[in-house]
C-alpha cells in the first residue's frame, strides 16, 4: 500500500499538472479570443458605408491620428475609389494588428524562450540562413507599412497590382496579409532568439 508520503507526492503532482494546464487553456482561450475578434473586424470592409468618415467625426479623428504613424493609411487612401472606406480598415486592422502581435508574442516567449533548455537540443537550424529569411520578411513588412506594396508584387516573372477600390483585395491584401505578417515576424524573431541561444550555449560547453 502506499504510504503517506507518497501520497503527498501524488497530489502535488497531480496540483502542479492541473494547474499547468489551467495556464496553457487561459493563454490558449486568449489567443482564440483576439484572432475571433481579429476575423471579425477583418470582415468589417464588406459592410462600411463608402462616407464612413463623413458619418462620425470620431472615426475620422481616430484614422487621421493612426495616419501619423502608419504611412500606408494615406497611401491606400490615394490609391483607392473608396478612400474613406480603406482608410479606416488599414487604420482598424493596425490597432487588431498589434492586438494579434502580442498575442503571439506572449506564445513564443512561453513556448520557444521560457521552456528553450528543454527543446534547444532538438532545434537544428543555420543562423545565417535564418538572418537571411528574417531580412527578406522585414523587407515586404516594409514595403507593407510604407504603402509601397500598392506598386505592385514582383513573384518570378510576374507582377501582381493591388486593386484598393476592391473590397475583397483589402481583406485579403490588408486583413489576411497582414496577420500573416505580424505571425511570420515573430517566428523570425523566435528562429534569431533561439539560433542565438544555441550559439550561446555550444560556446559556452
């Protein structure tokens, strides 16, 4: 029969691993939470009214201030049939933008830097390929954040022009694109943390 220590062992363990996976389910229903949130206001541009600006002084308060930081807001304005309309989105979808990039933030701190003496050993990776990778995503974040990319995306042979009069290419060029920057950006960055710490790590063994 066991004993009472090993009992007290037994129900620490099991405390410690309940509430472990209290942790990860909170992380993980805040994650869920503002990609819901993130999808929603993603889907808002299909139903803005074209006068969206003219209709609340607030909301055009609020797009003027974020067109101070974010240059690409007045550049997709310029570009656009539906100035008003893109102007908002671009200035809506930063601030669900930053929302989303702290969310990540906060898994790849706990999963890759908190927890990276257990994993590091496993991770094979080439650091200046990984600095070459994150340069290239830093560049089209750029050319995204200056409005650049209303020039045109150069692939292979190809251009492909952005249509911002379009509804459906503001979701996916500024919705989707750009969610998919922030995630990218900061895989980048977990990939020069980690390949740092390996460095780190083998120079000191």
């Amino acid at each position: 029969m066991p004993n009472l220590k090993d009992l007290k062992e037994l129900m620490t363990k099991a405390n410690s691993e309940y509430k472990n996976s209290k942790e990860k389910n909170e992380k993980h229903y805040a994650f869920y939470t503002v990609m819901s949130i993130y999808a929603i206001a993603s889907l808002s541009v299909f139903i803005m009214p074209k006068d969206i600006l003219e209709r609340d002084e607030i909301l055009l308060k609020f797009t003027e201030f974020m067109a101070g930081y974010f240059p690409n807001i007045s550049v997709f304005s310029e570009a656009s049939s539906l100035p008003q309309v893109v102007a908002f989105y671009t200035a809506l979808m930063w601030i669900m933008g930053i929302l989303l990039a702290i969310s990540f933030c906060i898994i790849i701190v706990n999963n890759f830097i908190i927890k990276r003496d257990n994993n590091y050993r496993k991770y094979n990776s080439n650091f200046i390929i990984d600095l070459v990778i994150c340069a290239v995503i830093i560049s089209v974040s750029y050319d995204y954040y200056t409005g650049k990319i209303v020039n045109g995306i150069s692939f292979i042979r190809n251009t492909y022009y952005i249509d911002m009069s379009s509804r459906f290419e503001m979701f996916v060029f500024i919705g989707f694109m750009q969610m998919m920057i922030y995630f990218i950006i900061y895989i980048a960055i977990c990939i020069i943390i980690f390949d740092l710490h390996i460095l780190l790590k083998n120079k000191r063994s």
